[in-house]
C-alpha cells in the first residue's frame, strides 16, 4: 500500500507543466485583467469594433482555459467598469501572477482611410502578430520575464508569430526586446506592470486595424486556441520555481 502510494506521488511530479492534466502549484491563482473599459475602450478596429470587446472577450476564453488546467483566477475589469489604471494590480494582489489582456493598433501616421459597410474606417495592414511586454520597475522582473517568455513559446507553438515592430525606432514605439525570439518587450511605465506586487505580463493579441487579422482575432475557434496557448505558458509559468526561487 505505501509502495503504490509512493508510486502514485511519483507520477504526479512527473506531469510535465503544460501537458495534459498538469495543474498549476497550490495557492498560485492567476489575475486575468480585461484591458480598457467602456468608458476608454481602447482601440477601433478595421471595421469599427472597439478594442475592450474584443479584451473581454479572449480574457474570458482565458479564464475558461485555465479553469480547466484546475488554475485558479480571478477576472478583473469584464464587466467594464474598472477606469482606474492604478486600481487594476491593487485588486490582482495575492495572485501569483498578473496577466492583462490587450489588442493592439499601429502608430497614426500608418493608417488609412476605407468604406466599410457605407462608414469611413480606419486601418493598416501593415502589421499583424502578439506582443508581450513587462515592466523593468515591476517588483518581480524576473518572474514577469520568465513568465512572458513562456506564453511567447506557446503562443509561437501555436501557429501565432509575434509583430516586433514595437522595437522599430519611431516615435512612439522603440520598446527594447527582453526577449526578441517570443515577442517580448520592456514597456516600463505601464501602470498595470510597475504597480504590480506579483510577476504581470500585458498581451497584445493581435493588431485590430489590420483587416486581415481582426478577422481572425473575432473568430471564436481562433480565440480558443488562443487561449489554449496562453494557459499552457501561464501553467509553465506558474507551476515551476522561476529563476531566483527555491
């Protein structure tokens, strides 16, 4: 009997994070921040959807995925009405990791004017992919960049490429790689990021004014998959001891 007990004790050390049934380390939740609010809702896309709808949305598919990893989270800002940026990792606090969920636009001087169903939009096609960033002044740096780098792998994984442009060195942009091979960026003034007691990430998803990519950003499998990869990064993320811990 203590023989299969230990046996039993064996195999469930040996579940490999990310797999199948591997579940996240006790007492590590997850804080899964819907980016913007109805009131600021953030970007326009392509055709005219604004970008908290499209956060709300693929942050709920991953709640759904990490709940069924047996993570444990808590959503923050769905019901659109969290306008304080400071406010946001007050209430992720005690979470083991912070994640804000975001779609992304491209600097002004790149968009173009459409018709779009008789409506003026604007777009670019010029950049499409995710983006991760982390703040330098975040208290857990190194957590944030190890995390970040596992979500940017099974993103890749995934079939999803990062945009890089955000290191491009225009006004506006010029955020430095941590991390150039998984789309992850320093962005250190990032309320979200810096304010933040516990490892945070800010995902850009994808980029909405594309016309192309909002397509595919507004189609559910697409986010499910998504969000598959997301909680198979945030379940590496959190399952194993990071750089620096024990």
């Amino acid at each position: 009997m203590i023989q299969t007990r230990l046996l039993r004790i064996f195999l469930a050390l040996c579940v490999l994070p990310g797999m199948p049934g591997a579940t996240a380390a006790a007492g590590q939740s997850v804080a899964i921040d819907v980016g913007h609010s109805l009131d600021a809702p953030g970007a326009v896309s392509a055709r005219g959807r604004v970008e908290f709808e499209f956060n709300r949305e693929l942050a709920l598919a991953i709640d759904r995925a990490l709940r069924a990893r047996g993570v444990a989270t808590r959503v923050i800002g769905a019901d659109g009405k969290e306008n304080g940026l400071g406010a946001r990792p007050a209430k992720a606090k005690g979470a083991g990791l912070l994640l804000s969920v975001h779609h992304d636009s491209v600097q002004p001087q790149f968009l173009q004017s459409w018709l779009h169903e008789g409506q003026e939009r604007r777009y670019s096609d010029r950049y499409a992919g995710f983006s991760l960033f982390v703040s330098r002044r975040n208290a857990e740096l190194s957590g944030s960049l190890y995390c970040a780098s596992r979500l940017g792998e099974e993103l890749r994984r995934s079939g999803f490429r990062p945009s890089l442009y955000h290191a491009d060195p225009i006004p506006g942009e010029m955020k430095p790689f941590a991390d150039r091979e998984n789309g992850v960026h320093y962005y250190d003034n990032l309320a979200v990021l810096k304010g933040a007691a516990s490892p945070a990430v800010l995902l850009e998803a994808g980029v909405i004014v594309n016309r192309d990519e909002e397509f595919k950003l507004a189609n559910s499998e697409a986010r499910d998959r998504m969000a598959a990869a997301v909680a198979a990064g945030v379940a590496r993320c959190i399952a194993l001891p990071r750089p620096g811990q024990r």
